[in-house]
C-alpha cells in the first residue's frame, strides 16, 4: 500500500551538493517577509487595473485655472471629469411606494 504515498526523500544528502547561489539567482528570487511577498522600491504587484498612461495635453488656461484653485489631485478631478463625459447614462427608477396593509387587503367590488 505504499503506492499512494508521497515520495519524502530530501533531494540530496550532503549540504555539499546543493547548487551554487550566484548573483543572478538573487536578482530573481522573489523577498518574503512574515509569509508576505515584500516589493522593492520601482516593483509592482499585479494590477487589477490598467494603469494610467502619461500623454501631453493642451487645455484652455480657463479650464486648468478652475481645476487648479480645488486644490491637490486637480489632474484626478479632471480624470473625473472625463470619464463621466464618456459613461453610459444610470438608469434611474422612480422608488416604489410602500404599501400599506389595508390597500394589500382590500375586499374586491364586484360590479353591477
């Protein structure tokens, strides 16, 4: 019955054989720190979302004028401002009205 068994041998015997770690091993291990993957500085993690492309753009000094006097993340604002321009328009529902007890229970007129 020990077909099933999982083979535990260690790989090797003697701590002589174990390969040697070169500079170009280090480069491409992957830091763990407390069980957590730890980036270095310039890493990044996989994205959920796509990241944000630089571009140069020419706007009316009017435009930056008013998105620079709200302060720090102007240039998020004017993301914003954008992406609802392109946003599919929400469908709004008028709210239900609740019902009371006596309009569930309503005895049916019959008619003459």
């Amino acid at each position: 019955m020990t077909a099933s068994k999982i083979d535990t041998k260690p790989t090797w015997t003697d701590p002589d054989d174990a390969p040697e770690l070169t500079d170009d091993w280090f480069e491409g291990a992957t830091l763990h720190e407390g069980g957590v993957v730890k980036r270095l500085p310039g890493q990044r993690g996989p994205g959920k979302k796509r990241p944000k492309e630089a571009i140069t753009l020419r706007l009316d000094a009017e435009i930056l004028e008013h998105f620079r006097q709200t302060g720090d993340g102007w240039q998020t604002r004017i993301n914003d401002a954008l992406k609802m321009v392109i946003a599919p328009p929400k469908v709004r529902r008028r709210p239900r009205r609740a019902r009371s007890a006596m309009t569930l229970h309503r005895p049916v007129r019959k008619r003459a």
